[in-house]
C-alpha cells in the first residue's frame, strides 16, 4: 500500500492538469455554440459560414 | 418624469427584492418603482431628469451591482463564463472530493492503515478548496452585501459553506473524525448547477418579450443620387428606404412600391403572409417576404410601433401582481425563522448529544432554501404573458391572468370588433347586359377617383386591374354619388333616384323588399349593377364564440347599431345581442344585468363605448384603435384575429392551475423537509438535493405555460 504515498500527489496533480485545461477550454469559446459544429456537415462548401 | 431601467444580477432573492424597493421608495425623487424578479430588472419612475446617477448610488449603497439594462447585454457574456467556470470546477472537485470520501469509508470498514488515512484527509482539503474558495463566491459576496441592510436566501447558503468549511479544516488539524468536506463540495456544485439552469429557463422565459429588439443595424438609404448605407439610429421620419427581400423593416413606414408581401406574425401572431399596396403603412419588425421595396419612414428606429410595444410589454413584465407580492412578503419573513431553527436543531443536539449537531444543523440550512417560494408565482407569470404576446394578445397587467378566470359576463362591440372596421361588398347583382365582374371592375375604377369611406370597399377589392377603364371627368355628387365619362357615356354610381336621373333604373321586384337601397351603377342612365356593403365578421369569429362558450362566459353583443345587422351577425351563432345603444345605454345594460358575483369583460374599439370600457373589470381593446383607448384597456389585441380572446381565458386557467401547483409544492416541501432535517433524519446531501430539485422543478412547471395548449390550436 505504500504506492499509495505516490498516488495520491498524483491525482492532485492530475486533477490541477484537468482544471487548467477545463480554464483554457472556457476562456477560449469551446462552449460558446455547442450547436453550429453539429450541422457543419449539413453546410454547402460555397455556403457563408453559419 | 423619466423612466429608467436597471438591471441588479445579484438581486437573487426575495428579501434582496425588498431591501431595494424600500431603499429606492425612500427617495424624495421617486414616483413609482416595478421590479421584475425573473429578469432581475427594476424599473424607477422618477421626477429627476439626470436621476440615473443617484438611483446606481444607491443601489451600490445596499451593496449590490446595478447596472443600466443596455449596459447589462454587453456584460452578459463574462458573466456567464464565469459561471460555467465556477459550475465546471466545482464539478470536477466534487467528484474527487467524493472519491476519497468513499475510500475513508471504506477504511472505516476495512481498516486503513493511518498514513493513508490522513494523506486522503488532506487531499480532500486540496479538492474541496477550490470550491470554498472560489466556487462558492457568489454566495458569500451577495450574504455579506446583505447584512448591511436585511438579510437575504445567500445568508443561510454561504453560512452552510463557510462554517462545514471551517469545521472540517479545524477537524482536520485536531484529528477529530467528523469531515465535512463532501457536504460542501456537493451543496456548492448542486446549487451552482441549479442557478445555471435557472438562468436558462428564465432566458427561454423571457426572449419572447424580446423578439423585436434586433432591428436590422444597417438600412438602405436614399440620399438623393444613389442607395447608402446608414445607421438605423439615423433614420429619421420622411426618409426614402429599400428593403430587400427577406429583411426586416428597421421603422415604420408608408409604402412606395405598388405592393408589397409582408410575414407580420412577430407583430400579430398571424401566420400567414399579407398582401399591401402602395400607401399602406407597414411596421417596424414585420419581414419582407415579396420582392424588394420601397417606402418612406413614418417613424424613427425609436418611436415605431413595434419597440412602442416592446416597451409597454417590458413595463407590463415589471409590474407585479398582488398574489406575486404576497410570495416576496413570505420569503422575507421565511429567511430569519430558517436560520432560527437550524440554531436551535444545532444547540439542541450538541445538549442530547446522540447526532452530529454540526450535520443535523447544516441539514435544516441547506433544505429551506426559500428560492422555489419566491419564484412560484412570478415565473409562472412571465411564461403566460409571454405565451399569449405571440398568440396576438397583450396583456397591459399580470393581474388579468389572474381575474380572468373569474370572468362571468363578455360583451362584445359590433363594428371594428366582432367586424373588420372597412365596409366590404356582401352583395352583388348585374342588373343589366355586363356581366358582374366587369360592372365591378368599372366600379372600382370610377371609385378609385373617390375618398369616400365606402370607396375603399371597392378599390381595396383585390382584382388586377387588367381591363382597366379610361374614365375623364370624374367628379363627385355631394350626398349623391360619382359620376365620370367613360368613351363617352356617362357612368354614375350612388343611390337609385341619382343614377336613373336621365332614365328609370329597371326595377326587379323579385330581389326582396330593400331593393331600392343599396349603390348602383349605370351607364346612360341604364342600371348595371346593384351592389351593398357591410362590414364582414372577422373571419375566426365563429370559432372564437364556440371556444369562449365552451369555457362557459355568457356572451352579449352590444352595439349601437341598428336591428338588422346585428340580428345577421347574432342570430346563426345564438349569440344573445343589444342594438341601437348609445354609449350610455350600453353601460347602463351592463350595470343593470351584473349580479352582485359578476365580474365582466369588456372587448371593443373604444369608439362610442368609453363609460363601458370604464366599468368593465377587464377591458380589451382592438388593434385599429387609438393609443388613448389602448392605455386604458388592460388588454391589447395585435392582430385582425379574435381567437387570442379565447386564448386568454384558456391560458388564464393553466396559469391559475401551475400557480397553485408551484406554491403548493414548495410550501409543502418546506413543511415536510424542515421537520425531519431538524429531526436529524436527512443526510444533508439529500438536503441539498432536495433544495435544487424543487426551486428547478417549479421553473420547469412554469415552461409548461410556454407550450401550445393541448388543443394545439392558437
């Protein structure tokens, strides 16, 4: 069980990992329109973006 | 007197509602004062030109954030970033704060060895420190804002986070056993997730009420050589503008282009699109559906019809109704009494000593949260008005949602209500050897000369003008009718003694004893045609009278009228009726038939029926009247269409059912849920899922009001 010494850091680490990308996903519009990409393939090439 | 709006994002509560009303009240400058809960908006009447100022100070004063309502759209997207920031971390965290919850648990079942224990300990402080410390924010900022002056729902909220925080941490130093980290960590990021799908629903809730407010930025302009580009604030009156096809109108406007086809549905509720002609006026936030036209603006982007009633709705959405202020008066009583008992369950379990008193007090904090009190009635509301403003009817006060179920007695006027307001042809003979459509096209040319109100019967008749006739010399007969030269012969059109002057007007006795009333038409003194007017029902008249009947309202049509047209109009639908009243008499009947229980609806133009409109207890008016009339109906109709009458008294009645639904619920709820958390009986996880569910679950019951009623119809 002394692994556990170790994986426990880990995880708090891993989770601070989780949180800044969480951060930079939000700051960078990722959940602003959770709509459009979905009918992108429904879009005509010659079509102005949606 | 000006009027300002202000938008308060963090008035949560009712008890914030009424710290600011009574803040701003005390002002010597202010005259009136509405405020929204759903949209967190207030709305000051006040005698200070440049008041705005003072007004923003003193709110700041009370420690909230105010902010003019333009001001508000701009900001609106940091803030909610921040919040689904705060929303997403408290979510990852909770979900290791949990995780190692559950392998505490499990030591305690199995055995850990005491290294683990505490290195897991530790880490739950790490997870859960986010949450405190950043998630839960917006709670202890709007509770310490609030004991400057009252207290508000966030007390109890931000008083749970901080002290099964502190307990924990001081827990954690001293070794004792009890953590209360994955309390803090799931109240936080269910009352977060909850707030986030509150503000949803109240968005879904309130755009209908803004629908007109994107005008188009841009508008073609003509500037004496060419179409420019210009500013829609620029457009002033008198302006000559295009629009393309599919735009909408930025302003109202007069028609230029010889016709034009219009979707008015965002205005009227109607579907379906409507032909104009040159010189009709067109509103503001109607589309283009035809091709590209022309017109010249009768209004600025400011003063058009469409944001006159986008302000009037908003004024309406601020106003609030007895029954809602009766909801503000018990949660601001309800707030003090939690924290109260959640003292006491504390105290009384540290003396009995057999429950956590930490656990059992945070229980009964965490369960109360007053917020499905406060929003029961307002949000059922909102969603109503709102529903009934895109079916063609609004509503000047939310309290006629609430009276109209009470409606024993509906009176209609005659002409302009239950009739379109311009006379129509109902009737039409060829009398002599021209065949009828060729008499009526000789008729609308020669009337096409005339500005006579029964002119517009025949020119608005919608014929192409393919044949048309050349007619020279027109002139008008005072009190008699028309008369032009047609290749040479003369035409007349008036009554039957003017046309058969030079020669008799062939008689048919068959046609019923009012042959010789009516207009006729002749040429060289030959009758042609015979033609008679009246104004046509409204073409969901039948319809309307069926559905109202159905929801049991006795009827009467009063009119000033006489006998026979409202004996038409009455009789095939067995509707009881009154003709021939003066507008006196017509208050007079309704005062001598309402029983001492009546409560009666008023529908007409306003024209000749004012002391009615007065003694109704609900008084609708129509949308061809004036702005006198519609300021003191209490009710609008947008559209043509009569069916949003029986919308109001169907949506009334699902209102009154989610209304009683909703506080019914949380009061129920509260009863219930306080008890056995003071008891010790619920885990304050359940606690904290009981509270967001039921605030949700009342916002979700008001939704149910935004759908089409089960009809399907309207």
């Amino acid at each position: 069980m002394e692994v556990l010494a170790l994986l426990i850091p880990l995880s708090i680490v891993l989770v601070g990992v989780a949180l800044a990308c969480f951060n930079w996903a939000v700051d960078h519009d990722q959940f602003e329109d959770l709509d459009r990409q979905g009918l992108a393939p429904l879009e005509s090439p010659e079509d102005p973006p949606l | 007197m000006s009027s300002t709006a202000i938008a308060i994002d963090d008035m949560h509560c009712a008890a914030c509602i009424r710290k600011v009303r009574t803040a701003i009240t005390e002002l010597s400058f202010v005259q009136g004062f509405s405020v929204n809960p759903v949209r967190r908006q207030i709305q000051v009447e006040h005698a200070l030109a440049d008041g705005d100022f003072k007004l923003l100070e003193t709110i700041e004063a009370l420690g909230f954030h105010p902010r003019l309502t333009r001001q508000a759209r701009a900001d609106h997207r940091t803030e909610r970033r921040t919040a689904l920031k705060r929303l997403g971390i408290a979510g990852i965290c909770m979900m290791q704060v949990m995780m190692a919850t559950l392998a505490l648990y499990f030591g305690d079942f199995w055995g850990m060895s005491a290294g683990a224990e505490l290195m897991l300990r530790w880490a739950l402080l790490a997870f859960c420190l986010p949450i405190a410390g950043y998630c839960a924010v917006p709670f202890y900022r709007s509770a310490i804002a609030s004991l400057r002056q009252g207290i508000n729902m966030d007390v109890p909220i931000a008083l749970a986070i901080a002290v099964a925080f502190t307990v924990s941490v001081q827990h954690l130093f001293t070794g004792a056993p009890h953590l209360y980290f994955d309390r803090v960590a799931m109240f936080t990021f269910l009352l977060l997730g909850a707030r986030a799908i509150d503000s949803s629903l109240k968005r879904t809730i309130s755009t209908d009420d803004e629908r007109f407010a994107a005008p188009p930025e841009q508008v073609h302009r003509w500037d004496g050589a060419g179409w420019v580009s210009a500013p829609i604030s620029q457009v002033a009156p008198g302006d000559s503008l295009r629009i393309d096809e599919g735009a909408a109108l930025p302003v109202d406007l007069t028609l230029t282009s010889s016709q034009a086809q219009l979707d008015k549905a965002t205005l009227t509720g109607e579907s379906q699109w409507v032909a104009h002609r040159a010189g009709d006026t067109l509103y503001a936030g109607t589309f283009n559906r035809g091709a590209q036209l022309t017109g010249i603006a009768n209004s600025s982007a400011t003063d058009s019809r469409a944001s006159q009633i986008t302000r009037l709705a908003e004024q309406v959405a601020l106003s609030r109704s007895p029954l809602a202020r009766m909801a503000d008066r018990v949660a601001a009583v309800f707030v003090p009494v939690v924290l109260g008992l959640a003292g006491l369950t504390a105290l009384g379990w540290a003396l009995v000593g057999d429950r956590d008193p930490v656990s059992a007090g945070l229980a009964v904090l965490i369960v109360s949260c007053p917020c499905a009190l406060a929003l029961a009635v307002p949000a059922a509301l909102s969603a109503s008005m709102a529903t009934l403003r895109r079916k063609g009817l609004l509503l000047g006060d939310s309290a006629v949602l609430e009276a109209a179920p009470e409606m024993t007695q509906l009176y209609f006027d005659k002409t302009g209500t239950l009739t379109h307001p311009r006379l129509q042809i109902t009737h039409q003979v060829a009398l002599g050897d021209w065949p009828i459509d060729r008499c009526r096209l000789l008729a609308q040319a020669l009337q096409s000369h005339s500005t006579h109100p029964i002119a517009s019967a025949f020119t608005t008749a919608d014929r192409s003008d393919g044949a048309a006739f050349e007619l020279t010399a027109v002139e008008t007969v005072t009190g008699a009718g028309i008369r032009g030269h047609y290749a040479g012969r003369e035409v007349r059109m008036g009554h039957a003694a003017f046309c058969s002057q030079n020669a008799a007007v062939e008689p048919s006795g068959a046609e019923g004893p009012d042959d010789a009333q009516g207009i006729f038409l002749s040429i060289d003194g030959r009758a042609l045609a015979r033609f008679r007017l009246g104004a046509a029902p409204r073409a969901d008249f039948a319809e309307t009278l069926e559905r109202l009947q159905r929801q049991g309202v006795r009827m009467t049509l009063l009119s000033g009228d006489a006998e026979q047209p409202c004996r038409e109009l009455a009789a095939p639908l067995e509707l009881a009726y009154a003709a021939a009243l003066s507008p006196e008499e017509k208050l007079r009947y309704i005062e001598s038939h309402r029983g001492p229980d009546d409560k009666v609806m008023f529908v007409g133009d306003g024209i000749n029926d004012g002391p009615a409109f007065a003694a109704a207890d609900i008084a609708v008016a129509t949308l061809e009247t004036s702005d006198l009339v519609r300021a003191r109906a209490d009710a609008t109709l947008l559209s043509a269409r009569l069916l949003p009458l029986a919308a109001l008294f169907e949506q009334s009645q699902r209102t009154r059912t989610v209304v009683r639904q909703n506080l019914a619920w949380a009061a129920g709820y509260n009863l219930i849920a306080i008890p056995c958390a003071m008891a010790g009986l619920m885990p304050p996880w359940l606690a904290a899922v009981g509270m967001a569910s039921s605030s949700m679950l009342v916002l979700l019951n008001a939704t149910r009001l935004l759908q089409p009623m089960p009809s399907g119809r309207v």
